[in-house]
C-alpha cells in the first residue's frame, strides 16, 4: 500500500460514532513494521462540535496514496486553538 517509510502530505480524517466527523488534515506518519504512527494538523470549523478524546477510534484516508486507509486511534489530542487541532495517531498492525 505504502512505498515509502514515511508520508507527508493531506490526509482526511474520519470519526466514529453517532457524531461522525470528516476533518481534511496534514499528517506526517511512519511506517514501521506494520503499524503505522504519526502527527496530524490543521483547520478544524470553529463552530463544529467536534470532541475528540484520546484513544477515539479514527480512520485515515492518504490523499497522495490511491485507495490508501489507515485504521487507529487518536493517542493524543490538544487544541492548539480556537480552529486549529493537533493530534497523535497510531495504527495497530495490519493483517
């Protein structure tokens, strides 16, 4: 799926649950024996009421990778502010 030992480039963002969010991030991740860890960033609507908690079930589609998704959890999450989040992702290892 993934060439390279690392991604840098937009990735979206897609939440679980009731309250499904799809927010369009940057992310700059490493591949490493099958799971995969990472940083994502970017712009999030201010009047969302998009809550994400550490450890929310997450999945990431790599825009620059056709038909390239990614299953995990948000490790870390913070607010950097009013509309711009910051978070950690990890990906447990896949089949």
């Amino acid at each position: 799926m993934i060439d390279d030992q690392e991604y840098t480039g937009p990735a979206l963002l897609t939440t679980e649950g009731e309250d499904a969010h799809m927010l369009s991030l940057e992310a700059k991740l490493t591949f490493e024996g099958g799971r995969c860890s990472g940083v994502l960033h970017g712009p999030v609507d201010s009047r969302s009421t998009i809550s994400l908690a550490e450890h929310a079930p997450v999945s990431i589609t790599l825009m620059d990778e056709p038909r390239a998704q990614l299953d995990g959890e948000v490790s870390a999450f913070m607010r950097v502010s009013a509309d711009v989040v910051k978070m950690e992702f990890r990906s447990p290892a896949s089949g």
